[in-house]
C-alpha cells in the first residue's frame, strides 16, 4: 500500500509537493492487516502514527517511493508528484526581481510500470483523484495503466478532499461501476476490500 503526498526539491530550503495528508492509505493499510495480510506500508511524508503489525517504509520524493514499490504492490493511495524539478540547487536560490521559472520533468509512472509487468495472480488498484470528467477521465486510466479496480473521487466533492476524515469514492472496473455514499476513510477502506476480494474470485 503506498500513502502519503510525495516531495520534489528544488533546493535546500524548497520543495513541490501536494495536499495528500495519507489518511487513505493508513486506512487500507490497518484494514488490510486486520483481515490478516502482511501489509507493507510504503508512505511519504505525513503527520500520522505508523501502523501497528505493518511493515513501514518512510520515503520523500516520487523516486525513492517507485523504488520502494516497484517490485510488488496491490493498493495505491499515493498522491505522488508527476513531475519533479529538472535541475536541483545545492544551494537557495535567491530572489530577483522579475519572474522566475522552474524547468520541470515528469517522474517515474509507479502504477503504470506496475501494470505493464502485472502478474497473473496480483490483483492492481489505485485511485484516480480528480477534478472534472471523473468516470471518463478514471475509466481511461484504468484501461491505459492495465488496473484491475480505480478507486475514483472528485476532490471537488463535499467531504473528498484532501485531508479530510471522510471520503466520496466510486469503484470503477472493466465490468462494474459502483458509487459510495459518504463514509469515513475506514469504512470506504472496507468496502474496497471486500470489493476486491469480490472481483478476485478464480484468481489463485
């Protein structure tokens, strides 16, 4: 399970970053290892207790977490950066007049590296947070990245949004759409789970 909102410096002093407060992810992580799993909780940087029972793994920027999680993964909750900057000081960058910008390149696709070499058996879900066209938008990642479930929300949404203690979701596969009324992010990490081990069924 991945968590958290991922960090992208620019210099010693500032970084890119994102809203993500990784309350999801810690919710399916803890439900998940009460159902008996052994959970690895890979997570950014957050303001919240690890997990009792879960394996922890503490990253900052998108490249430490592709690399904590590309060998196996199941559930994505990450808010991770899609771009990072191209060059990073080694030193603060002091203000000058005018404008100033900040050259960009796009970070490591983790899901989608993910998807590309799925094994039969591994079951894929991740989250798809947007902010207009949510099924359209949510239904070509989950076919563009080889998902088995998108878990999709509109932070727009009343109760939605990042850092938040409930959450609106709608679970999105290639046979199924189903949405949920608000819950908390506990009861939306139970329903996920019983709704993939619903949707695992004949896989061994």
């Amino acid at each position: 399970v991945t968590a958290g909102p991922t960090i992208e410096a620019i210099d010693p002093v500032r970084f890119i970053s994102n809203r993500s407060t990784g309350k999801m992810g810690f919710a399916l992580a803890k439900n998940a290892m009460e159902r008996g799993a052994d959970v690895t909780l890979v997570s950014g940087p957050v303001e919240l207790k690890d997990v009792p029972f879960v394996k922890m793994v503490h990253v900052e920027s998108a490249r430490q977490m592709f690399e904590a999680v590309i060998k196996e993964a199941e559930i994505k909750a990450a808010a991770v950066a899609d771009y990072t900057p191209l060059n990073v000081s080694d030193n603060k960058i002091k203000k000058k007049d005018g404008d100033m910008s900040i050259a960009l390149e796009r970070t490591d696709d983790i899901i989608g590296t993910l998807g590309k070499t799925k094994r039969d058996n591994l079951f894929l879900c991740g989250f798809s947070m947007e902010t207009e066209h949510m099924l359209e938008n949510s239904k070509a990642k989950l076919e563009k990245k080889n998902l088995d479930m998108i878990i999709a929300n509109n932070v727009k949404v009343k109760g939605a949004g990042f850092g938040t203690d409930t959450n609106v979701v709608t679970l999105i596969t290639k046979d199924e759409i189903k949405e949920l009324p608000i819950m908390s992010k506990e009861d939306v990490a139970d329903e996920i789970f019983n709704n993939i081990l619903a949707n695992r069924k004949g896989i061994v």
